[in-house]
C-alpha cells in the first residue's frame, strides 16, 4: 500500500513541476527523448497489427448472421434498382429533349407517340405505336425521329398505328439533294437499303450530300432529314444515277417518335417546285430518248401520299 501513495505522491510532484516549467525544462526534454527512442516501435507495431485487425474483420464478417447478409443483399439489389431507374430516366429524357428540338427546329405540328411493337415477319418492315384514332391519327400521316423521317402510317385504329418504315420495298418519299435542289425518290430496298431515284445525270451529285424531303405530295414537310449520299455510280447510257442513301433514322434504339399531323404554310412543295420538278423529269426523259413513268414528280403527284407505293403500284 505504500509504495502506491508514494508512486501517486511522486507522479502529483512531477505533475506540477511539468507544468510550471517552460518548454526547456528537465520534465519536458525528458519526455521528448522517450518519444523519439519509442516512436518507431510505436509504428512498427501498428505495421505488424495492420493484418490481424483486417484478418480479424474478414472474421467477422465470414461470422455475420444470415438475416445481416440478407439485409445487405437487399440494399444491394434496391440501390442497383435506383441506378438504373435513374439511368432510364435521363436516357428517355435526353431522347425526348431531342424530339422537342425536331419540333422547334422545323416548326411541327405534331404529337409524340411510342414504339410498342414491331413486324413479325421477314416481308415487311414496320413498328406500331401507342397511338391511334382516338388521338386524331390518320392514315398517311408522316412519323419521324430525332435524327429525320421514319416512315408513315398506313393503318390505324382507335389506340395504336401502324408505320411502314422508309426501309421498306414499297415505300417511297420524294425526296432532293439539298445542295443542288435535284429532285428524286427515296425507296426502300429488299436488302433493308435506301436508294434516290429517278436523279437526272445531269444533276450535280456527291457522296456526302444531304437529303432532304422535297414536301412534294403534301404529306412530308419540305426540308427533313432522310439521309446522306454513301454512293453514287453511273453507268454509260444511263438516264438516272444509282445513288445509295444511309440515315441514322433508325427506331432500333428509338422508342419515342413524333406524328406530324398537319403542314404549315411554307412546309409544302410550291406550284413552281413541281413544275421544275416535272420539267427536269421531262428533260432527262427526252434526252435519253425514253419515258419513265416512275419519275419523281409523276410518283408524288399520283400517290397522294407523298410517294408511298405499294409493290402493285410500284411495278
């Protein structure tokens, strides 16, 4: 007992001379000494016990109970559900977002709609959409994506449509070279291909040239993407180009498309416009010494729907 009051006595009496004296005191360079002597044993124990306290953590949780592991599976999976709920979300935005510029930038009136289906078989090349006649659709109207022109619709009822898509064989949209105002049709190929037709050799045409729709027929506005040029070939005693057109307007990795549902002024194929457009197909057909009934012009005006044929139609 007694050496501990005495031990107590003596720590109180350094205690306070610690405390009284200034930094260069006895006390204090003592203290000092001890800890530069002790300092690497200090972190040369903590290297050592590093491993065993992560050992002893693996333990633990080797250990854990099954409703703890259960519950942290089921955070797991609610947080990778969150991930990719928040992920659709701005995906389906920025798509949106986009469709919204197509509207502004071309000044359509049109009303959205999503693709919930497409065709079933091999000899057809179509996607159905939410909407129908309940929501004022018709027949012949014009869809198109972010990136230009999809297709047209062709049948409908009073809750979803059908769209040919301008990949098929028997559709066809009047179309022109944006750059040179050549007037042609798009068409469909049996390949899943897109072609401009009906382009006068005399006309000035690149690969690379962007196609646009040219609003004659009244059912596509003038000006919308379609594509741009990948070839253009021609064979000696041609009358028209083979020119193929490639277009991002795939509804692949689209869901959403908009439905114009009526042209504004301005957005249709002038009187001029056809008439130049017939003349340069009378032209062409003249020079080569042979008519084509299937020329650009005569296709739109005939089709009433901007060109699009069936395969009777276009044989």
């Amino acid at each position: 007992m007694r050496p501990l009051v005495i031990l107590s006595i003596l720590s109180i009496v350094l205690l306070t001379f610690y405390i009284r004296e200034g930094d260069a005191g006895p006390i204090h360079a003592v203290r000092s000494g001890v800890t530069t002597v002790t300092s690497p044993l200090r972190i040369a124990g903590s290297v050592v016990a590093s491993p065993f306290n992560a050992l002893g953590n693996v333990i633990e949780n080797l250990t854990a109970s099954q409703e703890t592991l259960s519950d942290l599976k089921a955070q797991n999976a609610e947080l990778t559900s969150q991930v990719a709920e928040l992920s659709e979300a701005q995906q389906t935005a920025t798509r949106l977002e986009s469709l919204l510029g197509l509207q502004s930038t071309y000044n359509l009136q049109s009303t959205a709609a999503r693709i919930i289906g497409g065709s079933s078989d091999a000899w057809s090349r179509t996607v159905t959409i939410d909407k129908g006649t309940a929501n004022g659709l018709e027949v012949g109207m014009a869809v198109c994506n972010s990136y230009g022109v999809v297709g047209q619709i062709t049948e409908v009822s009073l809750n979803t449509s059908t769209v040919l898509l301008i990949f098929d064989e028997s559709s066809g949209v009047s179309a022109m070279v944006q750059s040179s105002r050549a007037q042609g049709m798009l068409r469909g190929q049996a390949d899943g291909s897109l072609r401009l037709e009906y382009v006068s050799v005399d006309s000035e045409v690149s690969v690379g040239d962007i196609i646009v729709t040219s609003g004659i027929g009244g059912v596509f506005p003038k000006g919308l993407p379609l594509g741009t040029v990948s070839s253009v070939e021609r064979s000696d005693n041609d009358v028209y180009y083979t020119i193929v057109v490639r277009t991002q307007a795939s509804t692949e990795n689209n869901e959403e498309v908009l439905v114009i549902t009526a042209l504004n002024d301005g957005q249709v194929a002038t009187d001029a416009e056809v008439s130049e457009a017939n003349a340069q197909d009378d032209v062409t057909t003249s020079g080569g010494g042979s008519t084509d009934s299937g020329s650009a012009a005569n296709q739109a005006d005939g089709s009433g729907q901007d060109g699009t044929t069936t395969d009777d139609e276009s044989e």
